[in-house]
C-alpha cells in the first residue's frame, strides 16, 4: 500500500502558520513524523496562497527532502507552481492531480508528459461530480488512455474514483467501491488511490466509518491512500488488511507492526 502523508496542506491552520512564518525547522519535523510513521510520499499543497504558490511550493519540497528520505505529492491545480516544484524536486514526483475537465486536462498534460512524474487522476470530468461506478469507468478510461498515448506507464497512473458522503445518498460508498475494483480489474498496472474521509461527512464517529471503509476499499483493490499516517488505527488497518489481502508474504508487515507495538490493544 502506498502512503500519502496529507499533512502539510496550507489549508490546515497550523500548516498555514508555518508557511508565513517559513518555519524550516517546524515544517520539517511534520515530515518527519509522517514518514517515521508509514508514509511514502509527502504531500504538500500552499493552495490558500494565491500569487506566492509557486515560491512556497518550491520551498516546501526542498525543506521537506532536506528532512526525509522521501518523495513528494505536489498537490495543486496550477501547471506554473507545479513546474517550480518539479525543478526542485529529487526522485519521481507525484502531481495530484489532472482531471477531465478540459481547461484542467489542457494546462497540466504537457506537464505531466514532459516531466514522466507519477499522477493522480481523477474521475470528474466538465460534466461534474459521476455517482455511479460506470460514469467513473468511463472517465477513467478517458483518462488513463490519454496519459498513456503521451508515454505515461500504467504505474505511474493512480486514478481516483473520487469518495462521496455516504450521508447524501446510501450507494455512494457502494459505487465507489465497485469502481475500485473495476479500474483494477479493466487497466492491468494502473493504480488506484483516494482521500476518503469524505465518506464520513456528516456523520458521527467519522474516524471509525473511514477506518472501516479503508479495510472495505483495500478488499476491492486499493492500493494507495492520500491519509494521516499519524492515526495509528488507521494505518493499523490498512496493515491488516493488506495482511489479509495476501499482500504481506509470511505476513512479516504484519508481525513487525505487532511486535513494535502499532497494531491496537484486542
């Protein structure tokens, strides 16, 4: 399972402070603790910050792989602050995210060609938000042979069904589920990946449905999470689910978690 530690997001209030302030130090130590706990790459996204995104990005991912070992998920809609960040950036990148929508899909392919990063696809097209697991096939299909016409390897690919409240309508989490399965089952070595806190909106116990949801995503197929790496439940269940699912031979990743004291208490 890849990681996405989702942390240092400048729409977090503490993120945001760091940012004005340029606090290295702090800055640093969030990534840290993210990837000490699990995560594979770092997101980092200074959205909130309209005409300095660019210069922030780029200051993010080398503070960030000044820290860690680790990679980055360049988290914005903007091709100019997304190059600033790629110039810097050591390794293979993640751009979260390109889309269907034309305007999106037209100012970020280039980018996303030229640079051979990885990228976060998701399912939204101009047509809006798709409810049902076959309008998400069918712009994942779009999608992926569109990237894969302009060179992208299916591994570099992580489509994003993207997650609805369940609180809305009863069969959002249902079709999402079996859009995940059906992007696995349709595109042999594209990936799969979501943030899905957005299945418990609404609703009491939020980090127990998305906990419970995860385990339910990973047996269709998921493979990858933009997630807080600090909830330790959380990345207990993805560890035992991935365990269950076959993808932990000898289940060592499951033993090495027990035995350093990150699965819970039965």
């Amino acid at each position: 399972m890849l990681i996405v530690g989702e942390l240092i997001n400048a729409s977090r209030s503490k993120i945001r402070e760091l940012l004005e302030k340029q606090d290295g130090h702090a800055l640093a130590q969030v990534a840290r603790d993210q990837k000490e706990h699990g995560a594979d790459y770092i997101d980092v996204n200074a959205g909130v910050f309209v005409g300095r995104e660019a210069e922030l990005l780029k200051w993010m991912v080398e503070t960030v792989q000044a820290a860690v070992e680790a990679p980055c998920c360049i988290d914005s809609p903007d091709p100019q602050a997304i190059a600033a960040a790629l110039a810097v950036h050591k390794g293979t990148a993640m751009i979260n995210s390109i889309s269907l929508e034309k305007e999106r899909f037209d100012r970020l392919i280039p980018l996303v060609a030229e640079s051979r990063s990885k990228v976060v696809a998701l399912c939204m097209s101009d047509e809006g938000m798709p409810e049902t697991a076959e309008q998400r096939l069918r712009i994942a299909d779009k999608l992926v042979n569109a990237l894969a016409r302009r060179g992208l390897p299916a591994e570099h690919i992580y489509v994003d069904p993207l997650v609805q409240p369940v609180s809305t309508n009863n069969v959002f989490g249902r079709e999402f589920l079996l859009a995940v399965e059906r992007i696995g089952q349709t595109f042999p070595g594209v990936h799969t990946i979501c943030g899905l806190s957005n299945i418990s909106f609404g609703l009491p116990q939020r980090k127990f449905l998305n906990q419970t949801f995860m385990v339910m995503a990973i047996a269709r197929g998921l493979d990858s999470a933009i997630v807080n790496p600090l909830d330790g439940r959380m990345m207990a269940c993805i560890q035992t689910a991935e365990t269950l699912m076959g993808r932990d031979p000898y289940c060592m990743a499951y033993l090495k978690s027990f035995r350093s004291g990150k699965l819970p208490p039965s």
